[in-house]
C-alpha cells in the first residue's frame, strides 16, 4: 500500500456520509488522548469505550462509502491518507481536550452536544433509503443514547456540584458554543440527500437538540450563550489549525508503515 495521499472527487451523497462519519473519527481520536489519564479508573474505560464505538460507526460508514463511491478506495484509505481539506466533521469534534487548553468539563460538554446531535441524526437515518446506512444507524442509535446519558450525568454533576466545577463547566461551555451552529446549517449537500431520502438536512435536527439539551442545562444551572455571527467550516473542508496537529499524530503508523497489521 502506498503511503501517498488519495484525493476524493466526492459526489454529494458520498460528501453527507462523509461529514458524519469523519465527526465520528475526528471525536474518537480527541477522546484517545483521555486514555490513561482519566480522573478515575471508571471514566477512564467509559471514555475509551465510546471512542471505540465512534471508531466502529466511523469503520462502518467509511467501508460503504468506499463501495459506493466508486473510486476504489478502503476505509483504511479513506481514514489515514487523505490530506486535511479532504475530511469533512465538524470544527467541534477536532478542538483539543486534555491538551492544548481543555479539561475534563471540555470533554463531558462536548460527548453531550455531539452524543445529542448524533443519536437525533441516527434516529432519522434508520429510514435512510440506502438500506447499509439504515442498518448502521439501528445499532449506532443504541450506542449514541449510552453517550448522550453519560454525558448528561456528568454535566450536571459538575455545573450543579462546586464552585470551582460549575465554574470550568461554565467556561467549556463558552469555549464550545461559537461552534454549534456548524451542527445545523444546511447546504446544497444536505438537500441532495434529503432529495433522494438517504438522510435528514441537518437544520432539521436544531429544534429537538434544544428540546433535549434544555432540561440537563437546566439541572445543571447552566445558561446559554447568545448565539454569535462566528459560523465554523470544518464540514466544507475548512478547519481550525488543530485538525493538521491531530492528523499528523493520527496518520503516523499506516504512513510510516503502509498496510502494518497487528
């Protein structure tokens, strides 16, 4: 296998897979940085387990985009040797957590935005035309409702527990808030799919996000920033300067060892 980089000529169909299953990939990574250095044992394991799922949703979105696409690309290809401009999640799931400026508040806020976003977004997707996408939602459904109740807990846990933790959740959630509204625009990409009934446009999830999300920010004392004119770009190829930092990292093996197996 070589260790060059691929470059895609998405269609739109394969562009809509793409922007979910590279937020699951890029999230999972950010969550790996977590292994080893949870603030307990337990949470250490629960981090790490929904990294893998988000891997298993990311492996199994990849591998269909790759059949249908038609460029002859795996999901190993499509995973590690394609160039920054070519990966398509959203800005939220490629900032630093445990490093560069996070904390464990970082964390837990954003597994409860994108757990929220994603299981509404898997719950649509069972009814998706392409028959393979249904079925990966049914099962990526079950996982998203773990995340999204774990995340809750621990967002309540610390925004109604001490000062000084509801004051770093407090702080995430202004880090993290000028990035939310990428999770609901809608574009020509999202029109096509939803033309040919393979998934849902993505504005069409913001009032049940909200719907959910208000009673946990409420528990947890929490208060909603006014939203801002900001709108990030990551899900049109147009990232932080972070996702470079992350992919180095994340493309280091099957670059320097093409097609290495365990």
């Amino acid at each position: 296998m070589s260790t060059a980089s691929i470059t895609l000529r998405p269609q739109p169909a394969t562009e809509y897979l793409l922007r979910i299953a590279d937020t699951a990939l890029i999230h999972a990574q950010r969550l790996t940085e977590w292994c080893g250095h949870g603030p307990i044992i337990e949470e250490d394991i629960a981090l790490t387990n929904i990294a893998l799922d988000l891997i298993g949703q990311a492996r199994a979105l990849l591998t269909h985009v790759g059949r249908r696409d038609g460029q002859g690309f795996d999901e190993d290809q499509l995973a590690f040797l394609r160039e920054e401009h070519d990966y398509r999640n959203l800005t939220l799931a490629e900032l630093p957590l445990r490093r560069g400026g996070g904390d464990f508040a970082d964390t837990v806020l954003r597994n409860l935005l994108l757990a929220t976003w994603f299981k509404l977004l898997w719950q649509r997707l069972q009814a998706s035309t392409d028959a393979e996408v249904a079925a990966i939602a049914g099962k990526a459904l079950k996982e998203a409702r773990y995340h999204q109740g774990h995340a809750a807990e621990w967002v309540v846990r610390l925004g109604d527990g001490t000062e000084e933790s509801a004051t770093r959740m407090r702080a995430a959630l202004q880090r993290a808030w000028p990035y939310v509204a990428e999770l609901f625009e809608a574009d020509a990409v999202d029109a096509a799919a939803t033309a040919a009934g393979l998934g849902p446009s993505f504005d069409e999830l913001q009032a049940a996000w909200h719907d959910e999300l208000a009673p946990v920010f409420a528990e947890a004392q929490l208060t909603l920033p006014a939203a801002g004119a900001f709108r990030s770009t990551g899900r049109r190829g147009v990232h932080s300067e972070h996702l470079g930092y992350l992919l180095a990292e994340m493309q280091h093996l099957q670059r320097a060892y093409p097609g290495g197996a365990w």
